[in-house]
C-alpha cells in the first residue's frame, strides 16, 4: 500500500514538473507577443490552475482531441488563424449545451441575439450554437468582422467577449495592424487568460485516447436521429448525446446541417467519409424536372392582366399578392395593399429605384426561405430576381443555396437549387435548354462567382437525365409585362405535379415528431401591439414582454439586421400589469404599454424586473448605485458590451 502511494506521488510530481512554463516571447496568429514579467506571473497562475489536476486535464483533452478536426478543418476553409482553436477551450471546454450566467450558450457562447446575426438558426426545433460545425463557422465569421474593423487579431479576440465597442475602450488603437505586442498586467485578462488556454493545451493535443472519432453526416434532411442510429448501428442515446442541437422532431430540410454520428473506429469514419466524396449525389431529395417548373409560379384569383385596370389582391405561390394596374407606381400599388413601401421592396427584393410593370404580381408577404420546388434549370434570359419571384423564394436565399454572390447571374441550362443548400461536394450541373432558347441573356449582370468553391463544369449530372425537353413557357420577366405570369395548365392541377420534384404544403405539418415547417409560427399567447419608443433594442423588447428574440422576430417577420423606427408597431406578448386597459368603445383602437409609476420606472411584478427609462445625465454606475446592483450585471440583463447610455434607453433592473 505504501510503495502503491509512493509511486503515485511520483506520478503526480512528474505531471506537475512537466506542466507548460510560460515563454517571454509567443506567437499568436500572426503577431509577435512579448510578454512582461508581471504578466508571464498571471498567465503561469492560469495555466498551473487548468492542468493541476491530471485526471480533470486528460478528460478535458479528450474532449477536445476528439472535436479538434472539425475545428481546424473550418478555420482552414474559412481562413481563420489555427490559434483560435483553443478559444473553444476557454469559452465551452467543449461542452456542447454549456449555458453561462449571462445565457451564453454552446460550444462558442453565443447569446441569442448574436447567434441570429451571425445566421445561425435559433428556435424551438434546433439550437445550432449547440452545433459543433454550424457554431464553429459563425465564430469565425464573427472574428473575422471584428478584425476586418480592428485589423489586429488580438483585439479582434479582446471584442468576441466585450463587443466592438467594450473593446474599443479596453485597447489601445495606435496598435491597430501592428505585428509586434506587448502583454502587460494591464491587458485584458481575457486575453491572457486564452494565452494560458493555448499554453497549456499546445503540446498536448492530439495525444489523449478519444472515446469516438467524429462523422460529420450532411445528408440527413429529413431524417430521425433513431433512423441514423439504426444506419450505423449505434445506441440512439449515444447519437442524441452528441446531436443535443436538434431539440425535436427529424433533420430540418431548409439548409445543410452536420449530424455528428461518433463512432469507435477510425477506418469506419474515414470510409464513411470517402464513400460519400465517391457518391455525393447519395440519397439526393427531389428530381430535375424542367417540365414540371413551367406550373410556377401558382397563382390563385382573378389575374386577367386585359381587366388588370385597377390592382386587386390574389394568392402566389400561397402568399398574399397584388397584381399591378396601369399607371401605379411602387408606393401607390403598396398603398393598395395596405403595406409601406419600404415592406413592399423588402418583400419583392426590388432595388431602390425598381419600378413595377403593370400586369405583373408582387409580394405583399415574406417570401419563403425555401421553395415548394427542388430544382429550377436556367432558361435563357432568365435571373435570380425573376426566379425567386417565380417560386416565391428570397432572393439572398437564392443566392446562398447556390454557392453564388450578388449579382451574380447564371448561364443558361444549369440547374439551381431551391429548396436545399447545394452540398460543396456536388459539382454544379447543367441540362439542355432548347437550342432556339440557347442565347446568352442581355445585360448579363456577370460570370457566375460561388463562394469559396471552384466551380466544376461537367457534361455528366447527378440526376436522371430528362427525356422530356419540350419548350419551357416564358417565364416571369420585368420588362414583358404580358409573358411574365407562368399559370397553371387546364390539364394539369398542382396535385399532377412529380412528387419528387414538389413539395406539398400538407407534408410539412407537423404531428407530434414529424419534422416542422418553416411556416409554422410558436403557440402564441394573446398578443397586444406595442409602439416603437426612443431607446428600443430587439433584446430590451424582448426581455420586457417575456419573449424569446426569435419569437419577437417571428411573429413580426423581421429579421436580426432590421432596423426599428420610432413608432413603428409591432406584436408582443401581452401582460395586463403592463398595459393600460383599452375602454374606449373603439375596437379598432390598439393598447399601449404605458408607465403609470413614474417618469423614469416601470416595475413589473411578474417578471420580478424594474426598466428604467434613462434620463439626461445618468450614467450606467449610477444606475448600479441607486438599485444595489453591480455594473456587471446590468451589463448582462442588457446585453450591452460597454457603459454607454442615451437618454430614453430602456435599462433592465432585475429584482433581487
């Protein structure tokens, strides 16, 4: 027993002497860090603490190694420096659905209102900052901003925790696009503490024993996990352990998303891999069929463009639209639908300046971000505008199903994806188009630009090649007004169309774990309008009626980038402590939040929060003082990354 403990002891003192020592000088990114002795004494603090304990440091390590490869493959393709792998570590130790005090969530820390600017999908369905690729990429988009606009990758790290503007008041900006740093005890400790994160794990990687190897399936849209559980015979708890990102129901089909199926062997995940790049157009959904396509867009109501002599309001594609009358401009066709202007372009992607053609039909609703139709083959003279006004498809969603960048234009014959994001695997094809159609368009915007892809050219598709290459009819077209309404055939009802080509509405409702449509909107409480004030955020707003950001977005088809107006109306839950009670007689009449306690405050007991309206002269540590509360956490209530304050900004106090 004695001579059991001696060697243990020994162990431990190895581990300990072996544990990383702090170097003066150190690479990161492409800067040269000189580090100040005050400072090599922080960092050694934090790197003894992390790797003290053998047993919790391995177990951390396996973690790690076994997520690495993924990492440092996105970084590669995104062009992000290797160094900030170990961010990861810092922000998560690369624990999937880890939730801070501030409601950071998943391997990246995203709160919810930075996870939706940076594109990722955030609702009751899939939480994909608990994605290990889809999170992984937002980060380094949202690094890369920051150095687009800092110009030096520390300070661009400094600003993914304390926001643009905290950053700005923590660095000093004569060192913006310097190579040459030095770390002082007056650094922002989040910066050394990631030193200490890439000191103390650098060597290490790579040299635990991982529990699985990692498959990234891309091919799973539409599937359960239990049925990918079946596929590789593995036990269902063991996949939904790595897949917590996906909260019910099967693989959404609206874009790409990566199952991470973990798998004991090495050799099996690497075959799987290979045997995927050899067979990229496995199990692809839907068909090419440029015949079925001509039934778009479909249109329901009265859309003789002869009597088109005043605008009235028809179905398309399922949505509400106008069809424009003679003589009416954008904003006189968009008052007839009972829009503004600016909702009229936004919803028909028009550019400023855009006029409508009288006979044609426009949005008065959001398009969808993924047609009821697989594939579309380019006729000659058609664009990106004309067909996602065709399928009722948003125009940037065209694009990044694709693999294109605006204004990119494709060439005739090839074939675009609408419903699902092209893989990067799969080349991009092209069919036949009859030859008298066989014309480069005019005004060809230019060559197509994918992005970060090469584009391959091939004669050979990926799906059945189609016998049936009659002449397409014209479809819709900005400047012939009589040929830009593609109607469905007398002898062909919608329900004739290829199942494998579309996609009916009923299959997308959703019956207890049957995948959702996007169009389903959450279980709504009763719900009140609430008016645009001086001050107003998404997330105060938010936060102020007991909403989910997300849902806020939703139930007002806005998007994260949109901007609020002052007075603008907008649906929010409703909360009879918070609203004054409508008693006039006048029902069309919508209530108003008010603040019947004062001019500064409102309490809400139900939410157990005060808000604060500021005032001329109030600073954020005045607010801390007259509340008892820290800057910290007024800070995190608010989501805000600095301690400025406007006059009518609505402030968050939570009742302690």
């Amino acid at each position: 027993m004695i001579r059991h403990s001696f060697v243990l002891i020994l162990v431990l003192i190895g581990f300990v002497a072996n544990a990383q020592q702090v170097p003066s000088r150190m690479q990161f990114a492409d800067l040269d860090l000189r580090l100040t002795n005050d400072a090599i004494k922080d960092i050694q603090s934090d790197v003894d603490a992390m790797t003290r304990s053998e047993k919790y440091f391995q177990k951390n390590l396996e973690r790690v190694d076994m997520y690495m490869p993924i990492i440092e493959r996105i970084f590669a393709e995104e062009g992000l420096p290797d160094d900030f792998k170990y961010l990861v570590i810092q922000e998560s130790a690369l624990v999937s659905d880890a939730v801070s005090s501030s409601n950071a969530v998943g391997f990246w820390q995203f709160k919810e209102i930075s996870g939706l600017e940076n594109d990722l999908r955030i609702d009751r369905h899939i939480d994909e900052r608990i994605n290990i690729v889809a999170s992984t990429r937002a980060a380094a988009t949202y690094l890369k901003s920051h150095n687009s606009y800092f110009d030096n990758w520390a300070h661009s790290l400094i600003a993914y925790q304390s926001g643009r503007y905290g950053a700005e008041k923590l660095i000093d900006k004569k060192d913006s696009g310097k190579k040459k740093l030095t770390i002082t005890k007056n650094t922002y400790w989040y910066l050394k503490k990631f030193l200490a994160h890439k000191i103390a794990y650098e060597n290490a990687l790579g040299s635990s024993t991982v529990p699985y190897f990692l498959f990234e399936k891309t091919d799973a849209a539409g599937m359960h996990l239990k049925d990918i559980a079946k596929e590789y015979d593995i036990p269902l708890d063991l996949i939904q352990e790595y897949n917590k990102w996906i909260k019910r129901g099967a693989v959404p089909d609206d874009k790409t998303y990566a199952v991470i199926v973990p798998l004991e062997d090495a050799g099996i995940a690497e075959n799987r891999g290979r045997k995927e790049s050899r067979n990229p157009n496995k199990a692809l959904p839907g068909e090419v069929n440029t015949a079925a396509q001509k039934k778009f867009p479909l249109v329901e109501g009265d859309i003789n463009q002869s009597r088109a002599t005043a605008p009235h309001e028809v179905k398309i594609n399922g949505r509400k639209g106008i069809l424009a009358a003679q003589g009416y401009t954008v904003s006189s066709l968009a008052e007839a639908g009972g829009i503004s202007e600016s909702k009229f372009r936004k919803f028909n992607d028009m550019a400023p300046g855009q006029n409508v053609n009288t006979g044609s039909i426009y949005y008065l609703q959001r398009k969808r971000n993924r047609a009821k139709f697989y594939y579309h083959t380019v006729m000659a003279g058609e664009n990106m505008w004309e067909i996602s006004q065709k399928y009722g498809l948003k125009l940037h969603k065209l694009y990044r199903k694709n693999r294109m960048e605006s204004p990119a234009q494709p060439k005739p014959g090839r074939v675009l994806w609408l419903r699902l994001n092209r893989p990067e695997k799969i080349a991009v094809e092209y069919q036949q188009v009859p030859k008298e159609e066989v014309t480069e368009p005019k005004n060809q915007v230019s060559a197509e630009q994918p992005i970060s892809e090469k584009i391959i050219e091939t004669e050979k598709t990926l799906k059945p090649e189609l016998k049936d290459t009659s002449k397409i009819s014209t479809p819709i077209a900005q400047n012939i007004p009589e040929q830009n309404i593609a109607l469905p055939d007398e002898n062909m009802d919608v329900e004739e169309l290829p199942e494998a080509a579309y996609v009916e509405e009923k299959n997308e409702e959703v019956i207890d774990d049957e995948l959702e449509s996007e169009e389903e909107k959450p279980v709504r409480q009763e719900l009140m309008i609430y008016e645009i004030k001086k001050g107003d955020t998404f997330f105060s707003i938010a936060n102020r009626f007991n909403m989910r950001i997300s849902d806020l977005l939703e139930f007002n088809e806005l998007n994260i980038r949109d901007t609020l107006s002052i007075g603008q109306k907008i649906s929010v839950n409703k909360y009879n402590d918070q609203i004054t009670e409508n008693t006039s007689n006048n029902k069309d009449e919508e209530p108003m939040a008010t603040n019947d306690l004062s001019t500064d405050t409102d309490i809400n007991d139900s939410l157990n929060q005060i808000e604060h309206r500021v005032q001329a002269g109030e600073t954020m540590y005045g607010l801390a003082k007259k509340y008892g509360t820290s800057l910290k956490e007024i800070m995190e209530w608010n989501g805000k990354s600095d301690y400025s304050l406007s006059e009518g900004d609505v402030i968050l106090i939570k009742k302690k």
